[in-house]
C-alpha cells in the first residue's frame, strides 16, 4: 500500500503533472496486490460491497494449560447497485479473528490475545482457537474494516464454563 501511494504521490507531484484521478490511484493499488486480494481490491474500490460479520456466541474450554475457544459466526457478502438493491455474493474472504482479554462488560475489546485472518464463507461456521490464557471476548473482524451496516455484532462475550474458569473459581 505505501509503495503504491507513494508511486502515485511522485508521478502527479509538480505543476507539470498530469491531474490525479481515482482511475490512476486504483491503477497503481492494482500494480502492487498480489493476485490473492485482487477480488478484496475490486470489492473495495469497484464494487458497492457489503459484508454481514456477525459473531453468534463464544465458548472456552480448559485443554491442558490452554484454552480452546470456538467462536460461532455467521457471514456473508452483498453487492448494491446505484439505488440500493442488493445481491448476495458468494464469500470465500480473508477476515480477522480475534480474541481478547478485558473486564467483563467493558464496551472496549481489551488486550489482543489473538489476532489473524481466516478464511471466512457465507454462512453459519464456528471457528476453534487454542490460546495460553482465558480470554473474556471473542470477534470476527473486530477492528470493522470490513463495510457493515450493522457494526456492533462483531464481537461476543466468551460464556463462562467451569472447566474453563478452572473449576469453578
């Protein structure tokens, strides 16, 4: 990104240069993607795209002296046209997952305990993460950088088990 950017800066700095356009900073965006966000790259810059990243719930279970968390979400992809209809996609997309430690109830995410992109489809799948410590928060796309109309389903509560909280404490 910062290399297409500052290709772009150079060649339409100075009074002799050509005006700069939407067109020439897609066209530099596109020299630098690798063929894999090509599809993420039409979807933000040629498309009215929408995504639906909504986490379910979340559970955690002890696994040794780790945790094994399963976060429940459900996905998918819209594409409007000009006056708003929209069409579902098929979604095959890398998003963030993430989970996170914090005081129960706080409106903030808390401390990264986890965070990497998955592969993520439409519909309704749980994805399972193994972690050192008990995190209280678990989200699909936590930071929304994803368009969303709805954008505080994000992230889910990890629901309390005994295992988890090592034996009922």
């Amino acid at each position: 990104m910062n290399s297409a950017l500052r290709k772009f800066r150079d060649k339409f700095v100075g009074t002799d240069a050509p005006p700069a356009t939407s067109r020439a900073l897609f066209a530099e965006l596109q020299a630098v993607t690798p063929d894999s966000l090509r599809p993420l790259l039409s979807d933000l810059f040629e498309h009215i795209t929408l995504w639906n990243l909504h986490a379910d719930s979340a559970r955690a279970e002890r696994a040794g002296s780790e945790y094994r968390v399963t976060l429940f979400v459900d996905a998918s992809k819209w594409r409007a046209d000009s006056i708003g209809n929209q069409t579902p996609m098929a979604m095959d997309d890398l998003v963030e997952i993430g989970l996170f430690a914090g005081p129960p109830g706080d409106r903030s995410p808390g401390e990264q305990l986890y965070l990497k992109q998955h592969r993520i489809r439409a519909g309704k799948q749980s994805i399972v993460i193994t972690v050192p410590r008990l995190p209280t928060r678990a989200g699909i796309d936590p930071f929304r950088k994803f368009i969303e109309r709805e954008r505080d389903d994000n992230i889910a509560e990890i629901g309390s088990s005994a295992d988890a909280r090592g034996g009922g404490r």
